[in-house]
C-alpha cells in the first residue's frame, strides 16, 4: 500500500488501493433558494453514490442560477 507525504509537519497517509469502482447510487438532494430582492432562484441537486467494493463515497453537484426549472433538476 502506498503512502503520501501530506506536509511539512505532518503525517503519513496511507492512500486507497486501486479499485475498479462499481457505484451504487444511495440519495439525490434537491434545493432551491431565491432571492428575495432579485426573485432569482438557485437551482442545486447533489446525488451521493457510494462503491460496493471499497466503500468510497462520492458526491456530484449540479449548481445553476436561473428563473426556470433546469432540466437537470
């Protein structure tokens, strides 16, 4: 297993092994905020997936700002 340098001062971290990731999806979060001065809204979607083989979690954001409804949401 490989180990990385972090900084002067600090510590040893072991890295991951390499894995041939296989995500499961586990949750999408959805949320608007709007402006109350401007009416513009904030659209943000996050989906968490995590990896059945070594359990890495990893987390996609989709951000815009827009009046409309985007279709990625």
């Amino acid at each position: 297993m490989k180990t990385e340098r972090l900084g002067k001062g600090q510590r040893f971290r072991r890295g991951h092994r390499r894995c041939f990731h296989r995500y499961e999806h586990l949750e999408t979060k959805k949320q608007v905020f709007e402006d109350e001065e401007s009416g513009i809204k904030s659209w943000r979607r996050v989906d968490l997936f995590y990896c059945q083989r070594c359990l890495w979690i990893k987390e996609r954001v989709f951000k815009t700002i827009s009046q409309n409804e985007p279709d990625w949401y």
